[in-house]
C-alpha cells in the first residue's frame, strides 16, 4: 500500500515538474547564443602586481593547501566507504 502511494506521489511530482518546465520554455524566448553576444567588460585591478601577491599567499601559507587537500581526501574515502557499507535488515 505504501509502495502504491509512493509511486502515486513519485509520479505526480514528475508530471508536476514537467509541466512546470514547458510553461517555462514556452513562456521565455530563450534564444540560441543569446548571452556571448554580450559584451565582455572585465575589472580593473588596483594592485599591479596582483598575481605576485597570490602567489606569495599560497606558498607562505602552504599548510592551509595541504590541510584542505587532506581534508578532501578523508570525505572522499568517508563516502566510499558509506556507499560499499552493508545494509543491516
């Protein structure tokens, strides 16, 4: 039965979504390469020598790079280990 309701719900919400998205595509004039049409203005920067100074960031404050790749690596092989798991009944 509650399986039942769930692909009711499921299904309902699909066609939900769909229409939703047709009303919006019939409802914008969405042209093809509308937008790099646009011109192209790129910031001034106030510092002249700003890739210096980033870099000089990086390399004094290395152990923040190195923590955070660290860090990546843990979640990575956390959410590995989750999705092989088994599932206990």
């Amino acid at each position: 039965m509650k399986r039942d309701m769930g692909k009711a719900i499921g299904m309902t919400v699909s066609i939900l979504a769909l229409v939703l998205l047709g009303r919006l595509v019939f409802t914008y004039d969405l042209t093809v390469f509308e937008y790099i049409r646009a011109r192209v203005q790129f910031v001034q920067s106030m510092a002249p020598d700003i890739g210096q100074q980033a870099s000089r960031f990086l390399w004094n404050y290395r152990v923040l790079d190195i923590l955070a790749g660290a860090f990546l690596v843990f979640v990575a092989a956390a959410c590995c280990i989750a999705m092989l798991r088994e599932e206990r009944a």
